[in-house]
C-alpha cells in the first residue's frame, strides 16, 4: 500500500473513531442519568405509599405488623421506616438483621437532615447478608411532634448490568464501524491515489527525458485539475523541446551557409586567383558580405539570447510615442529613399505617453520600418498612424508590399521563419527580426500583430499601455 493511501486511511478511521466514541459516550451518560431518575421517581412514589399506608395509619409500636408491608414486598424495591436517627423500626425483617444499627448511607443522613435525600453509592448487605451497591431514597415524615424516616431502595445490580450491556454494544459497533469504514476506504481510495501514482510515474519519465506525457483527466476536482495542469506542462516542455531543436539546427544552418561560401572562396584565392587582382577583389568582398551577415547573425542571436535569460526589467521611463516615431522615421528615411519610397506619418493630436525603454522602442520600429521598406517595391508609400483607446495607444505601420500569405502570417514573428528564404537573405534578412521585437514588445507589456493581403500589402500592429500620470502631469504643465 503506498504511504497517501495509508495516511488518509489513518485519518479517516481515527476520525470516525473519535466520533463514535464521543457519541456513544454520551449516549451512555444520558441513558444512565435518565434511568437513574426513573429510579429515583419508582423510589420516591414507594415512600410516598409507606408514609401515607403505614406512618400515618398506625401506632409507631403497631409498624412493623401492618399488613401493607406484604403488598410492598412484591416489588424489588426494599421499603423500611427508620426512627429519626436512622435506626430501623419495621418491617420485621431488616429490624432482626440490623437491630439497633443505624443506617448511615448519604441519603438517610440528609433525611436526618430533615430533606429529601437520594443516593447511588450506598453499599449495605441484604437479607441475605451479602453485601450490595444499592440506589437509596430517605424522606422525613413527621406524625404530630414525632418524625421518622421512610427508607427506600433497590439494588444498583440490575442498572450497573444494563449499562455494561450497552457498552458492549457500542464497542461492538464502533469495530464494526470501523471495519466497514477500512474496506469502503480501501475501495474508494484508489479513485484518489490511482491519478497520483499515475502521475507520478509520469513525472518520473519525464524527468528521464520522454516529453510528450498523457494523463486522463477525470472531473474538475483538485486531482483533475492537478491531471489537466500536468498535460498542459508536458506539452509546453514537449513543445519548447522542439523549438529547441529546431532553434540549434537552425542556427548551424545558417551559420554553415556564410561559412561553406567564405571556406570556397578563400580556397580559390589561394590557389591562385589572387593573381589577379579583379578577380581577387570581386572574392575579397563576397567574403567580407558573408563575414558581415554572420556577425549580423551572430549579434541578433546575442541579442536574442540575452532577452530569453535576463528577463529582469529593462530601465523604463515615460516616452512621448509621437516624438519617438518621429525621430524613428527620420532615421529610416534615407533607406526609404533608395527605393523612392515614401513614409507618411499621421501625426495624432494628442501627446501619446508609455511606459518605455527608450533604445528598444526605437530598435522595434525601426525594424518593422526597415522590413516595410525591405518587402515593398519602388516608387510605393508606408503609412504610420497612431491610434489611441481607453487603456492603449497602437502604432500602425502599412506597406504596398508583396504582402504575407495567410498560412504565414501568424508564424513571422517565430525564430528564423521566413515567408521566402531567398528573398529575406538576399535583403541581407536574418529571420530573427520579429522575433526580437516580440519578445521586447511583450517585455513592455505590449504585444504586435500583422494582418496582410498578398499582393497589396501588410500592416504590422504595434500595442503599447497607455501611461496615464504622464497625461495629467503634462496637462499640469
Ligand atoms: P527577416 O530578417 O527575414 O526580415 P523578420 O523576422 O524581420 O526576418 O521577418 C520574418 C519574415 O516575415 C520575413 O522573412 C518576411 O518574409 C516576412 N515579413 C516581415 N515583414 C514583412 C512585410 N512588411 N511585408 C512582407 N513580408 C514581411
């Protein structure tokens, strides 16, 4: 049996232990007390038969001859008249055991006392002289100036028994409970800890390496929730495995293409066509393009692995969006030139405040400027807009460029995914742009998207929080 399992069947068990002798306990207690008044009453109405049959109807020396004491005696109760110190007086029987002893029992004490008096504990022999735990009752009852003590009682044996009895009975029953309570537990428990040791077993593969992990999921409880949370992780780490992989051969993919190019190259110059000095030029530059894109690539892939490991906070100050764009597209503008491209900006009427790091903000769009720039023919124009709403401002960036095929679009902004290989390499592309400027983006809180039409052009959405204190502190101005 494994431990969970174990350690919920203690507590379960232990708690329906406790309740059950809690319960019994007290059902036991008021079962005694309310048998104890019933006798207490029995006893009480047999004095008040003694007193009204007997003490009041004959002389104190006639007592022990009254013919009721042989009615009285039917009953298993023992009715005497004592004298007011307690000595017995009739009937016959108790006065030839005891004589002139007094009966001293709790009860008769208070009778002395001159009340009603009632005990459970008194010990005193029978007729048959063996000794008993009797339940006694006394009363005082007074004759003229004269008072006796009417005296009943009844052996304690036959409560003590049943009370004994109904222990018994309830310790039998909480075995029983308890036994029943193991085997249901038993049964049911499994449904509990059969996902846990699933899961276990699961976690241990996949701490040995095999990834794609599948639990069934049962219900929406706590051990469902803990199922469906587990296959979600599984499927995360399977997913980042892959990109993993991907990502590494990638990487050397493209690192080998610059280098095969650079290796054939200064081969061929060395054997010989540094001879000729055109020749030798013309290879000369190929390789230093080639130099050029891998560290390029190199520092993309610097920059790239530096957002993946800090993850602490980049410095963030209130920039103005509107101004920031402006010095961005100015900065762009001599690209843009060189294909007789025109960057229109809508300026908006209203200052735009975000929370931002200004170097990366400006990295970010000037990378989806340049990529505008790059996928659009000559002689075209891009638009900037901003527009703002309740909580964020968006910079919109459209081209009349060749656009992005709708199976692509939502995969740009993955790690070296490029809609044409040839294209973007040719542009002197890494495939990394985007997605540098996603994870700064949503390093600011923000996110970006890009909705195309093939053929027409793209528009790439850029969303920022607003800032809001900058508002009032510029209105304040
Ligand atoms: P690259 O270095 O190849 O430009 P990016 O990450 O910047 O890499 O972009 C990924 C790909 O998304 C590009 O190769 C290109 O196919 C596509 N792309 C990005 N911007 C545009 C755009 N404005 N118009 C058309 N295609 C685009």
């Amino acid at each position: 049996m494994n431990s969970i399992k174990l350690k919920l069947m203690i507590i379960y068990v232990s708690v329906v232990l406790v309740v059950m002798i809690l319960s019994g306990t007290y059902m036991i207690y008021s079962v005694r007390n309310e048998e104890i008044n019933r006798v207490r009453s029995r006893l009480s109405s047999h004095a008040d038969i003694v007193a009204d049959e007997i003490v009041h109807q004959y002389d104190p020396t006639q007592f022990w001859q009254a013919p009721e004491w042989g009615i009285l005696a039917a009953y298993n109760i023992e009715s005497m008249i004592l004298s007011d110190i307690g000595i017995p007086m009739a009937p016959q029987p108790f006065v030839a055991l005891l004589g002139a002893q007094r009966i001293n029992d709790e009860a008769v004490l208070l009778a002395i006392g001159m009340e009603e008096g009632f005990t459970t504990r008194s010990r005193a022999i029978d007729t048959n002289r063996v000794t008993q735990t009797w339940i006694a009752y006394a009363r005082p009852v007074s004759v003229g100036a004269t008072t006796f003590i009417v005296y009943t009682r009844v052996s304690a044996d036959a409560l003590n028994e049943s009370m004994s009895r109904l222990m018994f009975h309830l310790v039998i029953m909480v075995l029983i409970a308890v036994v029943i309570t193991a085997i249901l537990w038993f049964f049911l428990a499994n449904t509990i800890t059969n996902p846990i040791v699933t899961m276990i077993d699961r976690a241990k593969a996949m701490a040995e390496g095999e990834l794609s992990q599948e639990i069934p999921v049962h219900g929406k409880d706590e051990i469902g929730q803990l199922a469906y949370n587990f296959n979600h992780m599984a499927k995360e780490l399977s997913q980042l495995d892959t990109m993993r992989k991907e990502f590494v051969a990638n990487v050397s993919h493209e690192l080998r293409t610059p280098l095969t190019s650079i290796r054939t190259y200064t081969e061929t110059l060395l054997e010989g066509a540094l001879e000729d000095p055109q020749t030798a030029t013309r290879f000369l530059t190929i390789v230093d393009d080639e130099a050029q894109r891998m560290s390029l690539l190199v520092s993309d892939l610097l920059e790239l692995s530096r957002l993946d490991s800090a993850r602490s906070k980049l410095d963030q100050d209130v920039l103005d969006l509107v101004g920031l764009l402006r010095v961005t597209i100015r900065q762009s503008q001599i690209l843009a030139e060189q294909k007789n491209q025109t960057i229109q900006f809508e300026t908006p009427v209203d200052a735009c405040f975000i929370l931002g790091n200004s170097p990366r903000v400006n990295q970010v769009i000037s990378n989806i400027l340049s990529n505008a720039i790059k996928y659009s023919p000559e002689d075209t124009t891009i638009s900037v807009s901003v527009e703002t709403t309740d909580t964020d401002h968006r910079v919109y960036i459209k081209d009349e460029g060749v656009g992005i095929p709708e199976d692509s679009i939502s995969r740009i902004f993955e790690r070296f995914y490029r809609v044409d290989k040839g294209r973007s390499r040719a542009m002197g592309g890494t495939g990394l742009g985007l997605a540098i400027a996603k994870e700064i983006i949503e390093e600011h809180g923000g996110n970006i998207y890009a909705s195309s039409t093939p053929g027409e052009g793209t528009t790439m959405v850029l969303r920022f929080n607003r800032y809001f204190e900058a508002a009032v502190d510029s209105e304040k101005d």
